[in-house]
C-alpha cells in the first residue's frame, strides 16, 4: 500500500509488470554545447555573408567584373554554408513538444535570421542579373573593338600601300607619278569593265585579219563551240571572244596563274603594289625593262595559247614573231602590241582579285546552263523573252563572273537560239 496521497507513478503493463516511464528527452537541450557551438557557426556565417554583400556591392562602384565574380562566388558559398546549417540543426533537433523560454528566443532568432538570408538571396539574384547584363555590354564592346581593329589593320594597309606607290613614282623621276587608290569593291567593278573591253577590243584585230588571210569564219566559230543557234551573223564575234576569255583566264584562280615560280610567295600588300605598279605603265616599255619578270613569263605563256600557230603563219606568212616570243623576246609589233593590252588588263585583274581579304573568287557559267539573272548578264540586250518557251540556255561564256566579298560581279553569256527585237 501506499501511502496517504501520494501519486502512484508506477504504472503495469498487460503482465503485471511494473513499467517506469523515462522522462521526455528535450533534444535542443540534450548537447548545449554543440548547440551553443552551432549558434557560434550560424552567428559567424552571417557575419562573413554581410561581408561578402558589401564586397559584391564595392565590386560595382566602379565597375569591376573580375571583382564582382569573385563577390558573387564568395556570396553563394556563404549562402550555401548557411543552408546546410539549417538543414543540419532540422535533421538532429526536431520540434519538440515542449517549447521551453530558451527555445523560444532561439527559434525566433532563426526566425529572423532566415528572413535575412531571404533578403540577402534576393539582393544575389537582382545582382548576378546584373551582371549577365553587364557581361553582354562587354561582349558587345568587345565586338565592336575588334571590330574596329580590323578597319584599323586596313587602314594602315591602304595608307602603307599608298606609301610605297608614291615612293616608287619618286624613284622613277616620273613628274605624275602613281595616284593613290583605296581598294574597293568598285576598285574591282571597274576592272572587270576594263578587262572585258579589252577581250573585246583585240578580238576585233584578230578577226580583220582572219579575214583578211581568208579564213572560213563559220567554220572557225563552229570549232570554237559548235551548234550554237546566233540570233544573227554578227553575233559570231562572241564565238572568238569567248575563246580568247576561257585562255586568258585558265588559272586565274591559282595564285601564280598557272606561271612556274621559284617558292616565290608574295604577300597581298606584293600583289596590290604590282596593281600599282603596271596601272599607269605602258606593258612594253615595262617588258623592255624586265624580260623576264613575272608579268613578262605571263605575257608569253597566254600569246602561244591565244593565238594558234596556224592562224599567225596564215597572218604573217611566218612564225618568226612566235619563235621570237618563244625566245624570251617581246616583238615590238602592232598585233603583239594589241595583244599586250589585253594581258595587261587580265594581270591587273588577277592582281587586284588578290590583293582582297577574303581573295575574290572567279566563277565560270557551262555551256547549256539555264539563264540566272543573278549570276549571269546577256551580252545581247534587245532579246525577245517569250514566257511560254522554256528558260534561255548559254551558248557561250563571254566573261567569267566573280564574288568578291558577299557580292556577285554577273558572268557575262550569250543565249543560244533566241530572237533579237529589231
């Protein structure tokens, strides 16, 4: 029996057996040194993530990117260092039934405490979106230097260049000299007009004398392209200017065009002073000065192609001006002459083409290709266009066409069976 009033703590269980219940564990209290060295942690966190967001803050003011990485990198690690924090108390300290004062003031301290880190968060998020825009800003500077470090690095080309030509016209003890030009687009426009005057301009002679010599001019033309239907008689000049233009330009896209060197490489500032150079030069008078320049070797490889020794033997009753060139000379005649003109104008063009950075790119039309207005011009321009009748072929590829930078200079064609508007 127990005594008057006193509670009966003991209690049984289904046997009989006295149970003695264990008083509650009240885990925020079970270690207060750990806790007390948790609460040290979460204090001297917040301390260094203060210090971290007036660092990202100084990193602004003036703008400093690497400064503000290394901030924001220092911002996320305190943050992250808080959050396992957190995590680590919720894990080993879940909420107890009983709230004692002292938990009550910890708890609303890390109430508190959370709620700065929610602002703190915030203020990371509105800062590293500021600086992914500022790092486009930088990029795009970026761009636009260098950019401008490229128009700089032509510029001093142009103006070098433009030194060197002046300096040449002063040595020679010309009076005139070389008048400086600037490499355009339309630098080249104007040359491809040149260089297709000229196909032109000596086809003209060669075809006088062909006739003179008795030449079957049909004949002729059917063996330069046959089975071209011409609009009229006339039209078969085209014929030997397109056979004049396929041999000027084999190997214009070859650096050397097609001319045996010795390892000679020559730089795009080489190529556009030789431009320079022959522009205002009569060919001969520069052949007499140099054989066997670069230019000479040219002028003598196209001749012996262009003109067959059939036709100079019919033309002249010889080949003595052939042998002669086949010598190494350059004859000071007036056909060689004619045909010296006309080099000149393809040279200056293949030098021009490669004088550009990016290289102007030459393009040929085939025979039997449809007609594009973009990539091609008819040299005949009174044509009949009959919707109903199929597209317009080429016939014949008087000038090739050429892309020089993102553009298109057209080939020029003659359209084979078509009708001319009289």
């Amino acid at each position: 029996m127990l005594p008057t009033g006193a509670k009966d703590t003991q209690l049984r269980d289904s046997n009989n057996q006295k149970v003695h219940p264990q008083p509650m564990e009240d885990t925020t209290n079970q270690n207060p040194e750990a806790l007390e060295a948790l609460i040290t942690k979460l204090f001297t966190n917040i301390s260094s993530l203060k210090s971290a967001y007036i660092q990202l803050q100084t990193a602004h003011t003036p703008y400093d990117p690497e400064k503000i990485q290394a901030a924001d990198k220092l911002v996320i690690s305190e943050l992250k260092n808080l959050s396992e924090l957190k995590h680590f108390y919720r894990e080993n300290n879940p909420k107890p039934v009983c709230v004692s004062p002292q938990d009550s003031r910890l708890a609303a301290e890390i109430q508190e405490q959370q709620s700065l880190l929610k602002t703190y968060e915030v203020m990371v998020k509105k800062f590293q979106s500021e600086i992914q825009n500022k790092d486009s800003e930088i990029h795009q500077l970026q761009q636009l230097i260098e950019e401008a470090n490229q128009k700089r690095v032509k510029l001093e080309k142009n103006i070098k260049l433009r030194g060197l030509s002046m300096k040449e016209s002063e040595g020679s003890g010309e009076e005139n000299g070389f008048f400086p030009v600037d490499l355009t687009p339309e630098l080249f426009t104007s040359a491809v007009e040149s260089a297709f005057k000229a196909i032109h301009d000596f086809s003209k002679p060669l075809i006088n004398m062909m006739k003179a010599a008795g030449w079957d001019l049909d004949a002729a033309t059917d063996s330069i392209e046959p089975n071209v239907v011409y609009a009229k008689r006339a039209h078969k000049k085209y014929a030997f200017e397109s056979h004049i233009c396929q041999r000027m330009f084999s190997g214009f896209q070859q650096e050397n065009f097609s001319i045996k060197l010795d390892n000679l490489t020559v730089t795009k500032e080489s190529f556009f002073h030789q431009y320079l150079a022959l522009r205002e030069m009569d060919p001969l008078d520069m052949l007499g000065q140099n054989p066997d320049s670069i230019f000479g070797k040219f002028c003598r490889s196209k001749y012996l192609v262009v003109v067959h020794p059939k036709m100079e033997a019919s033309f002249f009753g010889n080949l003595d001006q052939r042998n002669y060139v086949m010598g190494g000379g350059h004859p000071r005649t007036p056909f060689y002459q004619a045909f010296l003109k006309l080099a000149k104008s393809i040279w200056l063009l293949h030098r021009l083409a490669y004088s550009f950075d990016p290289i102007v790119k030459v393009f040929q039309v085939k025979r039997g290709s449809e007609f594009s207005e973009v990539y091609m011009e008819s040299v005949v321009k009174n044509l009949i266009m009959d919707e109903n009748d199929q597209k317009p072929k080429v016939g014949l590829m008087v000038m090739p066409g050429f892309w020089i930078g993102g553009s298109v200079i057209q080939s020029r064609v003659y359209l084979s069976g078509m009708k001319v508007n009289e």
